[in-house]
C-alpha cells in the first residue's frame, strides 16, 4: 500500500521538520530574552556607559591667581600673574598649498627647521588625522606672532593657540617668596581633588604653595561628543578662551558641544605686605653676599622686606627648555633654594644681649644703677675657665646702657649668671626666639634657645655612654648669655626681637600676607625697660667724639633717631680663628657671621631691621651699613606716599 | 516532459520560466521587508563613514543582483540541482585547495581567489555546495541513513572542506558546516541515538580541537567567557556591542540617533555588528520585531521543505534553512555576547556582496523547491524519505 506507506512517511519526517522549527523557536526565544535583558532590565546601566563613551570632558583651565606684592603705601604691584603663551600651530586639512611650500614659508618667517615640521605633518597625513592641530613651536615671541598674522596669508593652517603661562615681573626679586611652580606629581594627585591633571603645575614653595588652594582657581569645563578615536581639537581666540564653532577632532569628525561651558573661575589673588622697593633695595644690598634681611612694621608685624641672597628667578620652573638652569637653582652652592631669614638658623651672638638685658630688667635682677666691673675677662670660679671679652683691654665699670652700647661680654655674663637658665628660656619664649614665629610662609624652622630640659632630657638619652657631660653646667649659661653655645635663632626671630623695642614691648606676628590679621600680645616689658634698653641701643649707634663710639656706629645718620645692636656669631671653634695673627687673613669660610639688628622710632612707619651677612665677621662694619642704607632708602627715597605729601607740605613729620 | 518522472537527469527539464508563476509570494514579501530594513539600518550606519559609494547604494545592487539570481534559481529544477550535487563538491573542493595554494591573504587569513575583477570567496558558497551534496547523498542512499556506516559517511563528506576552510583559517565558515549537516541528518531520518553518540563524541573532541586553534581564535573564546579581562583587546568587540545593544532601551535612540555605531566605538558596525546599530536605535522592540520577521521566514522555509514532493526538496530546504538560521542565531548571539566573536554576517542586514549572493541563493533555492510543489506525488520512486520505525 504505496499510499498508506506514502501517508506514513510523510507524518514521520513532519515530525522531523517540526522538531528542527522547534528548535529555532526555542533559539529564537533565547535570543529575544537576552535582548531583553540587555536592553530592558539592564538598559539603564548600558545607557549611562555609552553616555560616558559618547561623552568627554574637555577641561578650560583656570588662570592662577595675582600675586601683588605693595608699592609705597597704597599702590598694589604685580609680583606674579599669568602671561598669554603664544603656540604656533598648524592643521594640515587646511594647508591650502604645497606642504614643502609651507614649511619654507615658516622656516624663513618663524625661522624653525622646515623639514621636521614637513615630516609631522606627513605623519599626521599618514594616520589620517589631518584635522590635528600640529605644534610648531610653542611659546613664541610676540614678534614672531605679529610677523605670522602679517604674513597670514601665506601661511595657510597657521594659526595661534593662546594659553596662560606664570609669569614673575620681577623676576628673582621676591623669588624665594613667591616660591615656584612644579608639576603635580601622582600622590598629590590623589590626594587633591579632581580639579587637577596629570602634568598640572602645582604651587612648590613660598607664596605658590601655601596658598594653592586659593590661587589655583576653578577649572571650567565643556561636554563634547568624542568619536572612539581621535581627540577634540579646540582652537583659542586672542584671549585664551575656546572656540566653540566648527569644533573638530584629529580625523575630523565634526564634534558637539552637549553642554552650556562652564567658564573657568581664576583664582583669587593673594596680596603682601612686601613693599616691592624695599625688597629690592634690601636684595641689592645683599649682592654678591650670602645672607638675609628682614625689615618689619614693628607696630604690626608685616613683613616689607624678606631678603635672602643668593635667590633665584622662579621664572626658570615655569619654561619648559629651562633644564640646565634649573639644575643649577637646586643643586648650586651656596644654597640657593633656601631662605635664609626664616629657613636657616645662626647662632644670634651679641644680638641675644638685647634679650638678656630685657629678661634681668624685668626679673628685677639689675636695674639702671647695676654696674659690673669687666676686666676683659671672666671667671665664674677664681681657679676656673676664663671666658672673654670681645674687648681683651675690658670696658671697666659698665651698667646695662653702656654693656649694650658696647657690647660688653663681661657684664652679660654676669647677669646670665644671676639670671639663670630658666630665666632666660623664659624670656626667650616670651619674645620669639627659638622658636616659630608663625610666618605665613612655608618652610620656617624654629632655631634653639638651649635649656636645661634640652640638654638633660633631650641630648643626654642620645648619649648614653658619657651621661655627665649632658647636665646644664654654668658654663652653658654663660655661653648663652652672649648668644653662643648651642642657641640658634633666624634673623626673623631677631627682627622679632627688635621690634618689642621699637614699639614699646609687644610680640608682633610676622606676616607677608595682608589678609593675615595684625596680631599682638599683651605688652610684655614695662617703660623703665623699653627706655634703658632704647638709651643703650641708641648709643650703640653713636659716633664719636665728643660721645663715645658704639659698636654699631656705622648705622649712624645725622638726625635719625636709630636703634642698633651688632653680633658676631661664632660658627666655628675659636681655635680655628686664633691660628690667625690678623683678622684680615682668617679665610672668609671661617670668619664670624655678622648680625645687625635695627629700629627706627621717629619716623612712621617704625621699621625693625635684622641683617645677617654669613662670615662677614663683624656686624658693625659687615652688616650695620647695609640697615643704614636700607633705612635711608625707605625713608627719604621710597618715602611712603602719604609721608612724601606731608613732606611736600611742608608739615612736621 | 514537464511532469518529471524521477532524478534522472534525462527526465527533467531543468529550466522553466513556468515556475515563475508559483513564487511563493509570502517569503517573497519577508525578503523584501529585510532587505529594505537592511537598507535603511545601512543608510545609518553610512553616517560615519565617507566613502565614494555609499554602504547601501552598494547593498542595494547586490540586492538586485541576487534576487536575479535567485529568480534565475527558481527556474531551475531543484532536482536538477541536487543532481548536480556531486560534481559541484568536487568543484568547491578543487577551489578550496587553490585558495589554500595561491589565495589572497586579507584580514589574517587566506580566503580570497583573484579573478581579475572581483575576488571570488569559496569557502562562502561551499557552504551551499555541501549542502546540494548531502541532499544528493541522503536522497541516494534513501533509508540506508539508519546504518551506522552511513551515518558516518556523512561526516566525511563535510569533513573534507571543512578541514580546507579551517586551514585558511576561517573558523565561522567551518563550523557552519555541523549544525547543517545534523540538521539534514536529522530530517533525512537518521538514527537519533547515532546524533546523541555523535554529540557526545563531539563534546569529546573539544580539547584536542583547542589545540588546534589558532591564538586569536582561542582569545575569543576566552573574551565571551569573561569579556572585562581586556577590555581594550580582543574582549573591545563583545563590550561595545553589549554597550551599544544594552542602550539602545525598550525603544532605542531612533533612527540615525545611535551614538555608539555613530562614533566608532563599534568598529565593524555595517557588517558584523549591524544588529548592534539596529538595537541601539530601535531598542529591543525593533530588534524583537527584526527577529520575528526572520523566525517567520525561516519557519516559512521550513514549511516549503516540508512541502516538497519529494526527499531531494525537503533535505535541500532543510539544508538551507538550517544555514540561514545559523547565521542569523550566531550573528546575533554575538553581538549580545552569548557567542565568541566570529565573523558570520546577518542575512539580508549585513554588508557584503558574497554573502548577499549566498543568501539569495538559499531563497532561490527554497522558491525553486516550492515551485516543484505537489508536481510529481504520484512518483512511486524513489522512495524520499523513510520512515523512521
């Protein structure tokens, strides 16, 4: 039965075939649920992640901030702002002429080496990426974009990309202050915020660092579509801000700006108290010298001056081809990196005396009438070690006016004596020496006042094996009666020091920055102290005859009422210096280094002055002269403004 | 001589415009429709990309060329076809070595003969070759398929340009070969318990097969098992298609709107990962709907062998269909990352002019099948398909 047979056959493979429909439906089925998946549970999470491959943010830097530093009184004098950087660049897509042609034309206007640019440009030819912007040199010289923009025309696909670039108007003048600018590097990176990149610069000392938060500003930004490959090209108009039509990227697919721009917000300027004439001038004065000047408002504490030499220009970080000179700036000696009037500690030799004699005044331990018989030197046992006079011939019978005037060892030895360790610790914390000032600057060390809790408890466990020599001896205290032994201050601290003089027994606190609020402590010394210290200060700077000549008499000017105390401080053993019959043969590494601290009184505003000149050997010839003539310079030739006008009309002063 | 009397080629005439007269209009219609979806989704797809001609102005010549040749095809008498099946065999297998000897090499692999003019691809139409050969061989051999040794048989006869196409290396086309061999296998009435040890055998050989894979080849399938290990390399593909079909939503992004394709973070979007673009701006309902018009035309296909007078019509449909249905399922399987990245193009959808030509010739196929419906039932020999006890 062929029918029957036939009718089998047939059933038999329909069922086959429908097996093998079954199949595809049921692939079919598992297509459609993972589409599902994908699409409809998952959608969300598949739409943000091309989103986020769609999307780039492309980043407008923000302009660093201002630093101003003041002129005179009134005037606010850019120290450090952002310059427009000029690059050449050059999109191959819109060379409208010979390649070969072009890179003549450039060569003989902009004068760069032709041929290289000919190869980039064919390399970027090559890869298909003719819309990228190609650098041909970046940072040029306004003459040479002036000259590019003249001859415009035959240069076409030439143009200018603008961006910020630091710039430091005075260039080295103030440089250890302003500080300088490095590239962040990947642990700051993490740790700030996103606002910065890879290759950023980044404040790295002084003024830069610490207040990076403030100068660095905001960055703006812009969403553009990005295609998988290729990077946004984004051309600047004169003013560094970016162009938004016909943006394209390296293969040039045109690109979208998705999102309204957020315009860059520049960073907030940052004001100093540093009078940019005095600075200058006490630079000046320090040529050629290694050593520092600080000059304070001694009522307010703000700094006008902070010279330390030698400096640096921070010009030298922020160019790109400045390796050689930056090697130099980091590596030379003497150290150039350092600021020596708050980052460096000298032993403060007889400028401590002044500290001396305001402790012992206000202990109660001399008084006016208290004189000492100074021999030319001292014994604190009839049989013991004798310590020196600077004065070997001895200034006989001295009180304090004079013993500071003269500088007379003998006699501090003496009331260190009766004054004792602790005393004078305390009086040396009182007043700032030994410690922070607080500067708003960063980097300050803190120097020494030796006690007798440093020396038993902190050097001695360092040295276990001759515990005796650790204990606080007399002899320590008459080292440090006249600011030799182990005491360390910076010529800040002086200065610190100084102006508790000058503005009748307060602490200042140093500042640079003019938001810093002007801080002072309760008064400290009492009128009877002020003055006697005043009259000795005052004689240390008078030139005789007829009145006998202080030590700091090379301060002296007719007719100013100037405050003066000299130091030489020790920075070697004495044994060194006495293989030398004349001072003149002592090599200049060995020699003292010479202090001279300064006050103003009749002038507005009191100046507290400290100048250290490292192995200058004696501070009334190395380093008075020097506050002399800053002192001069602020006050008749950089008079501030409302003093000069007053002048003028002829009021008193 | 227009009612055929049997296979021998004597008997048939092997031409006849006549058959254009029973087009089946329904599958007709579902070419069309993909094809003008194919059209539209490569007009997209041209946005990013300038060429002198575009995607599918070129697509649209294939198109008219191929539905030429299948027209052409459909005038032919199938079995004249399946008669044939032996000599094209040895006609593909001769190509395939050529290409092997003298080949163009592009894209890593050896796979292109030059003519002149155009490159001519083998190993895409030796797909077809093999399956007018296994219609020839099962229709011969009748109910013999349930002896083991004819079972086997069949496995050699693929085996031959398999191992050819995979030396080129073309990893795709060579496994094509399988799903359609078991699946003619299957309709012609094989044991099932000779599929399940061939199964098992199969699952067997997978190390020894690993072995002989090619390094890129295993990175791929490395990447579908856990595709964010390299997500720049060899796994980039699978993500950005995941990314691109994941965004598309319940609705996608409309039309012409898809970023992903747009942008070319999915490289390869007009030709592999055209689904991608698809489901990225028709969301999953235009991609459901894509896929229901191609389960319907491949159920269609299926129902046309299921029509066919006699074995020969039937193996040839099935053979075809299971070659469309495998790339349509692995294509798509893809480019939602169920399936390591291989290069097999979406019927209809893709760009690509061989494989176009392929297609069309499956539908030629099927329509040529359908035209020789209920034409020869009376024909007691030679027995098609046997019963399967």
């Amino acid at each position: 039965m062929p029918g029957n047979a036939g009718e089998r056959r047939r059933t038999r493979s329909d069922l086959r075939l429908v097996h093998i429909a079954l199949a595809l439906c049921l692939a079919f089925t598992v297509l459609g649920a993972r589409l599902w998946e994908l699409q409809v549970h998952e959608g969300a999470e598949y739409r943000g992640k091309s989103e986020s491959n769609r999307l780039r943010i492309q980043r407008l830097e923000s302009p660093r901030g201002v630093v101003y530093a003041r002129h005179a009184d009134d005037l606010d004098v850019v120290l450090a702002d952002n310059r427009p950087a000029r690059d050449l660049m050059v999109v191959p897509a819109d060379i409208t002429i010979d390649d070969d042609e072009l890179c003549r034309r450039l060569e003989e206007i902009v004068g760069i080496d032709g041929d290289g640019l000919l190869a980039t440009i064919q390399k970027a030819r090559k890869a298909r990426e003719p819309f990228k912007q190609l650098l041909i040199r970046a940072d040029v010289p306004t003459a040479v974009s002036a000259r590019v923009d003249e001859y415009g025309a035959l240069l076409p696909g030439v143009f200018t990309v603008v961006r910020p670039i630091r710039r430091y108007v005075y260039g080295e003048t103030a440089g250890q202050i302003l500080g300088y600018l490095g590239e962040v590097n990947t642990k700051e990176l993490r740790e700030k915020d996103s606002d910065y990149q890879m290759g950023d610069l980044i404040g790295r000392a002084g003024v830069e660092s610490l207040y990076e938060d403030e100068l660095h500003g905001k960055d703006g930004r812009m969403l553009v579509t990005k295609f998988a490959a290729g990077t946004p090209q984004i051309r600047t108009d004169p003013y560094g801000k970016p162009y938004v039509e016909n943006l394209v990227d390296s293969y040039g697919h045109s690109l979208r700006v998705e999102e309204e721009i957020r315009q860059p917000v520049p960073g907030k300027s940052v004001h100093l108290t540093l009078d940019i004439g005095l600075q200058a001038k006490a630079e000046a004065l320090l040529e050629g010298e290694t050593g520092a000047i600080v000059a304070l408002n001694a009522d307010t504490g703000a700094v006008l001056a902070l010279a330390s030499s030698p400096g640096y220009d921070p010009t030298v970080f922020v160019t790109r081809s400045g390796n050689r000179e930056r090697l130099d700036i980091l590596r030379g000696k003497p150290n150039r990196m350092m600021h020596r009037a708050y980052q460096e500690v000298y032993p403060p030799g007889s400028v401590f005396k002044v500290l001396l004699a305001a402790a012992a005044l206000e202990e109660g331990v001399i008084d006016a009438d208290t004189t000492h018989y100074c021999p030319g030197k001292f014994r604190i046992t009839p049989n013991g070690r004798a310590w020196h006079c600077w004065n070997r011939s001895g200034h006989g019978d001295v009180n304090v006016v004079d013993a500071l005037a003269f500088s007379c060892d003998v006699f501090f030895y003496h009331v260190g004596l009766e004054l004792g360790v602790d005393r004078i610790t305390k009086w040396a914390h009182k007043l700032g020496l030994g410690e922070q000032t607080g500067l708003d600057l960063p980097g300050e060390v803190s120097g020494l006042i030796p006690s007798r809790d440093w020396k038993e408890n902190r050097l001695r466990p360092q040295h276990p094996n001759e515990p005796w020599e650790y204990r606080w001896y007399p002899g320590d205290t008459v080292n440090l009666a006249i600011g030799q032994g182990a005491a360390a201050t910076t010529p800040l601290q002086n200065a610190l020091l100084i102006s508790a003089i000058v503005n009748g027994g307060y602490r200042v606190q140093p500042h640079v920055n003019r938001e810093t609020p002007a801080a002072k402590s309760q008064r400290l010394l009492s009128d009877r102290t002020i003055g006697l210290i005043r009259a000795g200060l005052t004689k240390c700077v008078e030139k005789g005859p007829p009145a006998p000549t202080g030590t700091g008499h090379e301060a002296y000017m007719e007719g100013w009422h100037i405050l003066g105390k000299t130091g030489s401080a020790q920075n070697v053993s004495l044994a060194h210096q006495e293989d030398y019959e004349n001072e003149e043969d002592i090599p200049k590494e060995l020699r003292d280094h010479a202090w001279f601290v300064a006050g103003v009184l009749d002038r507005e505003p009191p100046l507290a002055i400290c100048v250290l000149v490292e192995h200058g050997h004696h501070g009334g010839a190395a380093a008075a002269p020097l506050a002399r003539d800053l002192i001069a310079y602020f006050y008749d030739e950089w008079a501030p403004v409302e003093m000069r006008l007053a002048r003028n009309r002829g009021e008193p002063q | 001589m227009r009612r055929g009397r049997g296979l021998g080629a004597a008997n048939i005439r092997a031409f006849s415009l006549w058959n254009l007269r029973r087009l089946d209009w329904a599958l007709l219609g579902l070419v069309f429709v993909l094809a003008f979806i194919g059209f539209a989704v490569l007009y997209s797809a041209n946005r990013s990309v300038s060429v002198s001609t575009p995607y599918y102005a070129k697509q649209a010549t294939f198109f008219v060329f191929g539905c030429f040749v299948a027209l052409l095809i459909a005038c032919l008498d199938y079995r004249f076809i399946v008669s044939l099946g032996p000599m094209i065999y040895v006609v593909f297998l001769g190509l395939l070595s050529a290409v092997l000897a003298v080949g163009h090499v592009a894209k890593g692999g050896r796979r292109w003969l030059d003519l002149g003019i155009v490159g001519f691809q083998p190993s895409e139409y030796t797909k077809l070759a093999v399956i007018i050969m296994l219609a020839w061989y099962f229709a011969k051999i009748g109910r013999r398929i349930q002896r083991f040794p004819y079972f086997v048989l069949t496995f050699v006869i693929i085996a031959a340009p398999g191992a050819l196409i995979f030396k080129q290396p073309d990893l795709g086309t060579a496994l094509t070969l399988g799903p359609i061999a078991v699946a003619m296998l299957y309709a012609a009435g094989c044991r099932t318990r000779h599929l399940i040890i061939c199964a098992l055998l199969g699952a067997a050989a997978v190390p020894v097969a690993w072995g002989h894979l090619e390094d890129y080849q295993r990175e791929r399938v490395m990447t579908i098992i856990n595709p964010s290990a390299d997500p720049q390399g060899s796994g980039y593909h699978t993500i950005q298609s995941m990314i691109t079909v994941g965004s598309g939503g319940l609705n996608g992004k409309g039309y012409m709107q898809g970023t992903q394709t747009y942008l070319s973070y999915l490289p390869e979007h007009h030709t592999d990962f055209i689904f991608s673009l698809l489901a990225e701006e028709f969301g999953f309902v235009g991609s459901c709907i894509v896929l229901a018009l191609f389960l319907v035309l491949l159920l269609r296909g299926l129902q046309i062998a299921r029509g066919a007078s006699e074995a020969g019509g039937t193996l040839l449909g099935t053979g075809v269909v299971t070659l469309l249905s495998f790339h349509v399922f692995v294509n798509i399987a893809i480019t939602i990352g169920l399936l390591p990245v291989t290069g097999i193009p979406l019927p209809f959808l893709s760009y690509g002019g061989s494989f176009y030509l392929t297609t069309m010739t499956s539908i030629g196929l099927l329509l040529s099948v359908n035209a020789r419906k209920g034409l020869f039932e009376f024909s007691a020999r030679p027995p098609a398909l046997v019963p399967v006890r």
